[in-house]
C-alpha cells in the first residue's frame, strides 16, 4: 500500500504546485504596474488611492514604480516592467524610433510656461541668438528637446549653431550651478526651484512655441487585453486633474514633502502644469506628428514615424460607457 499512498502524495503534491503556478500567474496578469515621476498628477493618485480602490473590485493590484524622467520611464515600458505611464512629448517619439510596443492612450492640456531655457541671472545671455556657440546642458529626449529645437528655429539658428550637454536633471543642475555650461533647459518643478533658489532667470518658455502635452501611454499588449482598465485609469485620471485644478493649495500641500521643496516653489509649479486627461484628437496627434518629423530631419532619430499608427482606440463598449 505504500507505493500507492507515495504516488497519490506526489500526485496531490504535483497538483498543488501546478495550482500554485497557475494562481502566481494569474495574480502577475492581475497586477497593473504603473511608472510615475516625482511630479505630476499620477503622484496625487497614487496619494489618493481611489485607483487601488476601483480597481480591487476587479481583483485588481497596482504597484508603482518611480523614475527620475520620461526617456527613463519609457525604456521600463519598452523592457515589460511597466504597463503605464506618463511622460512628456519627445520621450514617447525617442521610444517609437527605438521599436517600443507602445500606444498613446490620452493627453493633458498644454503647459508651455511649465518649461523653459534658463541662464544664470548675471548671464551676458539675452537672447536665444545669444546661444550661439554655447554649451547648453537638457535631459536627452525629454520633452525640453523639442523646445531647444523649436527655440532655436524660432530664433534662426540651427540646431547645430550649439553645444548640447546630455545630462539628467539632477547632474544638470549640478553643471548649471557651477558654470560649466551656459544655459539649462528644464521643466517644473526643477525649472521653479531653479527659479527660486538659483535666480536664474528664464530666456524662453514654451509660450508660442511648443504645446507641452504630458501623455499617459501604455504598452500595447495591455491596452488592447484590458481596455476597460484603461478607461478606469484616464477616468481616475480625469478626476484627480479636475480637483487639482480648483484646489492647487492643497496640492502644493500634499505635493511639497515628497518633492522635498519648500511650498512657494511648488505652488508655483502647481500652478503651471496642465490638468485632466482626454483622448488624443486630430489636432493633438498632428502636433506630435510634427515633432516626430523634425527630430527625424535633424537625424535626431534613425526613421520616420507615423503617430497616428500607434493611437489607442477605446472599444466601442468602452467609449460609450459610464
């Protein structure tokens, strides 16, 4: 009898783990992971927990990873260590070039002042055309790219005219305090606290020039297996965007401690940024198209690209839906 007590133990044993397999597998597929900065509206969500909420009804989980910028979230969502994100407008171009498996999934509204090329505030620097020739320090492929491109443009000088210096914001800074380059092209909140702390003073915002559109993207394998997901994320999205329009005090207060900057300095960047999420529309995806176009003329990436290709499109169920 004991062989056959011995089989049916490894068989019962065998059976539990193939079910504990299967279960991990199914709770890796339930789990949505999400990329995040430091600043943003997914920060006030994650604070929020209404995600977590909605989502656990669903059986659901959310985890949350932090990156210090958008080329930097993108290579996660590029790599399968995250599902979502948001960046801004150049990282999601540099990542279509690089083959990404990626789609736009929605947009926020403009926010052209909340970037900007800075100088030191004794800087013999006026002008944009006074960059020529000089060492300007930006975070490769963030969205401040597209600005030094579309400033310079704008000024009459050629991409080339300068001297850019790759470096992440925090190095950046570094340099910029420093003096080893001439001029540094940032976002909020680093543009505000540079502002505040450093006086340096703003040569150019995005004003007239660029739109600076935030994106939430996702990877395309997940967008089209869980839209109703999706639809869940932009909505919670939408709503925290709303409230944190009409209530920017209170965000500053929630937001301050985990940027570690003192209140003034994020209102400041509060007050600057673009609130609630919608779906890309013509105009949006015809923007981004341009900027996919000139960074391929400047032979800034390797191909052409259609944005339009890589467009989520909420099923119709999930459209219409509540």
């Amino acid at each position: 009898m004991r062989p056959v007590i011995l089989r049916r133990g490894l068989v019962a044993l065998f059976a539990a783990a193939v079910s504990f397999g299967v279960i991990t597998q199914v709770q890796a597929a339930e789990t949505l992971r999400i990329g995040y900065q430091k600043y943003g509206t997914l920060v006030l969500l994650k604070a929020r927990g209404s995600l977590e909420k909605r989502l656990a009804a669903q059986g659901i989980s959310v985890q949350w990873t932090e990156f210090p910028g958008g080329p930097q979230l993108l290579e996660g969502l590029n790599v399968g260590s995250i599902d979502f994100g948001v960046t801004g407008e150049t990282p999601p171009v540099f990542a279509q070039a690089a083959g990404a498996d990626l789609l736009y999934v929605a947009y926020e509204p403009p926010a052209p002042t909340s970037e900007a090329i800075l100088v030191p505030k004794d800087s013999a620097i006026k002008s944009v055309q006074d960059l020529k020739g000089k060492k300007v320090v930006l975070n490769k492929g963030s969205n401040v790219h597209y600005l030094l491109v579309r400033a310079l443009e704008d000024a009459g000088l050629k991409y080339t005219d300068i001297q850019t210096v790759f470096l992440p914001p925090a190095d950046a800074r570094a340099a910029f305090e420093r003096g080893s380059v001439d001029a540094w092209v940032i976002w909020d909140p680093y543009q505000a606290a540079a502002e505040q702390q450093l006086h340096a003073r703003t040569l150019r915002d995005g004003s007239g020039i660029v739109d600076n559109h935030q994106f939430y993207l996702a990877t395309k394998p997940y967008a089209e297996k869980h839209p109703d997901v999706i639809k869940a994320l932009v909505e919670e999205v939408r709503t925290i965007g709303e409230w944190s329009k009409a209530n920017p005090e209170e965000v500053t207060q929630q937001v301050s401690p985990l940027l570690g900057l003192p209140a003034d300095i994020t209102l400041t960047a509060v007050k600057r940024q673009g609130y609630g999420a919608h779906f890309l529309t013509p105009p949006v995806i015809a923007a981004q198209q341009k900027i996919a176009d000139s960074f391929y003329q400047l032979k800034l990436i390797p191909k052409p690209l259609s944005i339009k290709d890589v467009i989520w499109t909420p099923p119709a169920a999930v459209a219409t839906a509540p």
